[in-house]
C-alpha cells in the first residue's frame, strides 16, 4: 500500500517538473527577448537589389562594390532580428574598405521585405530565413558580374545561424564568419534549467536528468512548430558539413545573452582546425565592432582574406570606416 503512495508522489512530482519545463520552454520559443536591432541611414553608395524567394516574396537588398579597384571577393551579409540590409555596413564597413564587395538583403518580414501571411518571425531559426539565404545565393549566381567573384558569408546573431546553416549545404561558400550565433537546442537547454527554478524548487531543478529536459525541448519545439506554421532549423546538424570550410566564429565576452560557452559549443560540434573561434573582450551581444572597431575590423579582413590571393591595402583600416547606426524610419525610402 506504502509503495503505491510513493509512485503516486513521484509520478505527481515528475507529472509537474514536466508541465513547468514544458511552460518555461514554450516562453522561451514564443516570446523575443529584447534585442533592440539599431535602425541605420540610407547608403548612397549602395545598389538597390530585388531578391525573389522560391516560394515567391521578394527580398529588398543593397549591394556595395568597390569603386577604385576590382572587388576581392563578394561577402553576403545576413542581418540580425529587427535588422535590416542597411545594417550591413556597421559589420562589415572594415571588408568594403578592404576590397570586398557586400551584398545585404532584408529577411521576410523585415525593412522592405514580403510579409509572410501567417507568419511572425522570432528570434529562431526557421527555415524561412534559410530560404531566404538561399535565394540571395541563387540571386549571386544568376548575376554574371558577381557569380565569378569567390563567395563568403557573414551573419550576425540569428542571421550568424543562418549562414551557417547556408554556408553547410552550399559548396560554393568557401568562408564563413559569423558573430552571436547560437543553435535553438544548445539556448535552449542551457536556459530551460535556469527558468525552470522558477517553477520549481532549485534543487529538483538540478536534479532532473538531460534526457528529461531534452524530451521535454522536443515536445514543446514540435508544439510551436505547429502553432507558428513553420519549422525550426537543427543547426547542430549543418554544423559537421562544415570541416572542410573556413569558419569564424565571434562572440562577446559581455553576451549576456548568447553567452560566449554557445560560441565555445558551436566551435565544438564543427571540430575542425579550420575554425576559429574570437572572443571579444568586453563586448556584448552584437557589439564587437562597437567595442574595438580596429580589431574587428582587422580579423574580419584577414580571415576573409582567404577568398583571393590579392593581399588588399596596404595601409590600416581608417577611423571613419565605422559607419555609426544612426535613428531612421525602416520604410522612408518606400519607392
């Protein structure tokens, strides 16, 4: 009789720490933090591009070629949420400098872009952004004055994801950087503990097994899957194609957010000698370049280097290379 009363309780009490892992996940999937992506002025040097998706939105984009020289090679820049193409240069003013041409575009749903119908994007990684990498790809292959340029990418925190994940399934990328990236499964493990204590005790908390709380992280994954209409990119899948790639990855010493240990995972799961992996001291979360413009600017341009053989300028990137975001309407320039 004693024994039936004990795996009552503790079916009741693994019933409970399930709910609460399954409810603290959920606010974790369907709710952003606030990133606060800076809004930047319009670029006169820029070419304005439209990209077409295949599953027919058009992508608004800008494109930065060297004036004075011939282009080194061309760096597509994938923008962070809330982001917009206009941002590109705050990255990767340092590599225009450099030689190097930049193609940026607007994710769905963000600047100029196509609205999805039905769909709101998030933080995550879906494979909606995937797509729209891909067809920025496509977009630089149907362009006879780009397609014979060699091709890197270049991603910041969400967008840092999704051209890993392009760069994977992509032979023609042959670098890839990316600053403040993280994989859904490693944010969410590392956070779905913390938040956890705030349903239950902190001791049962670090009590419960991994495998509870991945199988708990799948369910509530396939849960917003279904309820947002999309499906979310495993990035640590893509990562091992990676081995044979030059891979950069950045991050802040200061990240709260995505803390420097995701970049150390990420870095982990490709296991190459061809990635490395920065950590910028007293950066935050997308801040490296506003932390220490010179040496962002200098390890961007030396590991995008590999692209040619041509060595660039000689001279060191100028102070004004930085452009500073500046506060503008993201539709102001609406044709």
């Amino acid at each position: 009789m004693y024994w039936l009363i004990a795996l009552a309780v503790l079916v009741g009490i693994a019933l409970i720490v399930e709910l609460a892992t399954v409810r603290s996940v959920m606010r974790m999937f369907e709710h952003a933090p606030p990133l606060n992506a800076r809004e930047h002025a319009l670029d006169p040097r820029a070419e304005r591009v439209l990209i077409e998706t295949g599953d027919n939105l058009t992508l608004h984009g800008s494109l930065y070629v060297p004036a004075d020289r011939p282009s080194r090679g061309l760096i597509l820049f994938c923008h962070e949420l809330g982001g917009d193409h206009w941002s590109a240069l705050a990255y990767a003013g340092g590599l225009y400098r450099a030689g190097f041409a930049i193609l940026a575009f607007d994710f769905r749903g963000h600047g100029q872009s196509d609205r999805m119908f039905g769909y709101e994007p998030l933080h995550w990684l879906t494979y909606f952004e995937l797509e729209d990498v891909r067809a920025a790809i496509r977009f630089v292959q149907g362009r006879d004055d780009l397609n014979r340029l060699p091709l890197g990418l270049f991603g910041v925190s969400r967008g840092g994801g999704a051209a890993l994940a392009a760069a994977a399934e992509n032979d023609t990328v042959m670098c890839v950087a990316a600053d403040g990236a993280y994989s859904a499964r490693t944010m969410m493990t590392l956070y779905a503990r913390r938040w956890l204590t705030l349903f239950v005790p902190p001791w049962l908390a670090r009590s419960l097994p991994d495998i509870c709380v991945q199988v708990s992280l799948a369910g509530a994954r396939r849960l917003s899957e279904y309820r947002r209409g999309c499906r979310y990119v495993r990035l640590e899948r893509f990562l091992p194609r990676l081995r044979n790639r030059h891979v950069l990855l950045v991050s802040g010493q200061r990240d709260n957010y995505v803390l420097p240990e995701i970049a150390e995972t990420l870095h982990t799961a490709i296991d190459s000698q061809s990635t490395d992996l920065w950590i910028v001291p007293g950066a935050r979360h997308n801040q490296g370049r506003e932390t220490d413009a010179a040496s962002y600017d200098a390890r961007l341009i030396e590991f995008f280097s590999q692209l040619s053989d041509d060595e660039g300028p000689k001279q060191p990137v100028r102070e004004d290379a930085v452009i500073t975001p500046v506060r503008t309407q993201h539709n102001q320039d609406s044709e």
